[in-house]
C-alpha cells in the first residue's frame, strides 16, 4: 500500500513536471513567435524579381558554376541585417536618422540621393516583376498589367493602417507562395546535385559577362535599401528599453533574420539550379522573363511554368510594398521629410512603366538595375560600420574588434567587385 500511495506520489509528480515544462516550451514559442516578422518583410528584398532576372540568366548561361555566389551573398546577408538590427535595437533610431547625427548635413543630401536612386533601381526590378508575373499568368498587356500592380502595392501599403504586424503576415504569406513554387519546380527538374554541391563551394567566374552576372547576383541578394529598413522593422518590438531586455529582443531577432535569410537562400538557390538543369542542360541560353517561363513548359510541364508565374507575381508584389516602406524610412532619416507613401509610390511606378511603355526587354532592365544596386551598396554598409562602432551612440552594443574588421572584408569584396565590373566593362569583356 506504501509503495502504491509512492508510486502514485512519483507519477502525479512526474505529470506536473511533463506540464511545467510544456508550459514553458508553450510560453517560448509564443515569445518567439511575438518578435518573428521584422526579418520576413527584409528577406522579400532578397527573393525579388531582380533575383529572378540575375539568377535564371546566370544559371542558363554558366551552369550551376555561380552558386557560390548565392551562398556568398547570403552569409553577408545575415550579417549585414543582423548588424541594422543591432544599431536600431541599441539606439532606438533607424540607421538613416543616425547618420543625420554622426555625419554632416551636406554628407546626409548626398547620401539620401544615393539611397533614392538605389530605391528607384530597386521599385524597377519589383514594379517590373509583378507586371510581368500578371502578364505571363493571365495575359494582361503590359501597361494595364503595370496599373493593376500599383494598385495592389498601395493596397498592400495600406495594410499598415492596421499595424505593422498585419503587413508581415502578408508578405509572410507571399514569400511561403514563392518558396512552394520553387520547392515544385526543384522536384521537377532532376538537378546534378553533385554539381550542386561542387559550386556551392568552390568559387569560380568563367569569364567577363560572369562577372557581371555575379555584381548583379551580389546587388540582388544584399539589397542596399533594407538595411535602412531593417533598423525601422525592429522599433516596434522595442519593450523593456534596460541593456538586459535589448539584449533579449537582438537574441530573437538573431533567430528571427536565420530563419527567414536561410528561406531566402533556398529559394535564390533553387532558380539558379532550376535554370542550370533546366536551360543550360538544353543549350538554351534565356533572355527574357517569357522565354523563361514558356521554355519551361515543353521541358517541365504546365505545372512548373505556373508555378514560375505565381512566384514571380508574389515576388513583385510583396517585394514593391517592401520598397515603398523603405523609401520612407530613407527619406523620413536622412533629410527629415515625410510625403504621403501614395504619393511616393506613384513617382517611384514612373521609371516602371517608362520601361514598359518603351518596350525595352525587362529581364535585361532588371539586370542593369541590380548591377547599379551592386554600386550603391557600398555606401550603406561603411555607415553602418562607422555608426555601429561607435560606443557613445551604441554602448555596450558597440562593434568589436572582429567585427569592424569582417565588415570592412565584406565592402571590400563588394568594391573590388565593382572594381573589375568596370574593368570589364571598359574593355568590352562583359
């Protein structure tokens, strides 16, 4: 009977610490999930139509040898976004309205007309993308199809009305959309994996166009205008202002940026291996977005080219409200001017639809626009750097030694990138 009532004694005891300790798993995964967004809405930038132009022609161009530019991209992906984080959880300010601090007026002019013409590249390659996903999916001419586009971002924008968690949810939603159109188009390719594997790894630019292609690829994937944003994303999460709870909320962001920067790598990963198995397995060598997306369906069946039509208009859609959002933020920090973001939009859809109306190829548009990313990216991260180790204006947050130095690799990888671009460029090599 004793040993009945300890056994019993031991099981009761036993369940209550199953509970306690599911409650507490419980109450992490909410807490967790309380600061999961802010990384989301900046990875839209790294999967956006630009990638889609970048990657598919790097792929039925050179195989699968430009991977390892995707992972490359990527690793400094995560640690440029983890830095903005950083510097808007320990300041409180967005990196723009640091720099208005830490640098001269006449700096901040110039370096907010810098930031706008990146803005303006950027609104090109995602206006561009969702009117061309609208045109290849449900053939609407181009022009209408570029109107309906902006009405669908200004919605989107509209969303925060309600807060910004109700726009994370959205573009969480299109980038899930994006991310099963390429998990389908993965299975239906049958990609050397090998290769894969080889590429990812070994670093290799087979000529002067792949130079260009892997500038283009870098400024696709490490966008220049969200690591404005990045700093402004995370202010709403702000709670417990002590060293202690700031150190809390970075923790999760950390967790936040792997999570949604690995989805973004996955799927800039996938274009690049689908268009290599796909085109370069054919000798088709892909120059605009409708070849692409009608060479598909021969090859893969109705399925994959739908699927490439729905990524891209989820692409371009989310991707254009990003960019809206990050304009403000770059306006807003810089040179302390705030105009309505319809307003804004509208100026920003106009270069779009020039393009459009024109009838200049968008694929080769969207290269040009992430090379000219490529170019601007630069300025962004060395104020970053710079602000980010300073003590007085980030505290204990202040960059390390290490630190300082991984990024002043990163901007001079980037530069010496340019550098032969240029040099490319000049002697009629790319």
């Amino acid at each position: 009977m004793v040993f009945g009532e300890i056994t019993g004694e031991i099981e009761r005891a036993g369940g209550i610490g199953i509970k306690k300790r599911a409650g507490t798993l419980k109450s992490r995964l909410l807490h967790l999930v309380r600061f999961m967004g802010p990384a989301f809405v900046v990875s839209v930038a790294y999967i956006d139509p630009g990638n889609f132009a970048t990657n598919i022609s790097g792929g039925s161009k050179f195989d699968y040898a430009l991977i390892w530019v995707i992972l490359f991209s990527n690793l400094m992906a995560i640690f440029l976004q983890t830095m903005s984080a950083k510097l808007g959880i320990a300041t409180g300010r967005t990196l723009p309205e640091m720099c208005s601090i830490v640098f001269s007026k006449p700096a901040n002019i110039a370096f907010w007309l810098i930031a706008e013409a990146g803005a303006m590249a950027t609104d090109l390659a995602e206006f561009l993308g969702g009117t061309l996903g609208l045109y290849l999916l449900f053939g609407i001419p181009m022009l209408p199809a570029g109107i309906l586009t902006g009405a669908v971002t200004f919605a989107i924008c509209y969303m925060e009305k309600y807060g910004q968690k109700a726009v994370e949810i959205i573009i969480g939603a299109l980038v899930a959309v994006i991310s099963a159109a390429y998990v389908i188009e993965i299975f239906l390719s049958s990609p050397d994996w090998a290769q894969v594997g080889i590429h990812t790894l070994l670093p290799s630019l087979p000529d002067g166009e792949a130079v260009m292609i892997a500038a283009g690829m870098l400024g696709a994937t490490v966008m220049p205008h969200v690591i404005y944003l990045h700093s402004q994303l995370v202010q709403c999460r702000a709670g417990d202002k002590s060293d202690a709870g700031k150190r809390r909320h970075l923790k999760m962001e950390k967790i936040d940026i792997a999570v949604a920067m690995n989805v973004a790598f996955f799927v800039n990963a996938a274009m690049v291996i689908v268009s290599a198995a796909v085109f370069f397995r054919n000798g088709i060598t892909v120059e605009t977005m409708e070849e692409a997306q009608r060479t598909l369906e021969p090859l893969l069946g109705p399925l994959s080219s739908g699927a490439f039509g729905i990524a891209l208009l989820a692409s371009g859609l989310s991707s254009s409200a990003v960019g809206t959002m990050a304009g403000q933020t770059i306006m807003k920090g810089f040179v302390k001017i705030s105009i309505p973001v319809n307003v804004r939009r509208l100026v920003t859809m106009l270069p779009a639809l020039a393009v459009i109306a024109l009838n200049i190829n968008p694929m080769y548009a969207l290269v040009l626009s992430q090379v000219a990313l490529s170019f601007i990216l630069p300025f962004p991260i060395i104020q970053l750097l710079v602000i980010a180790g300073k003590k007085e204006h980030m505290g204990g947050f202040a960059n390390k030694k290490w630190v300082r130095a991984l990024g002043a690799a990163i901007a001079a990888v980037i530069i010496s990138l340019n550098a032969a671009l240029l040099w490319f460029t000049f002697n009629g090599l790319a």
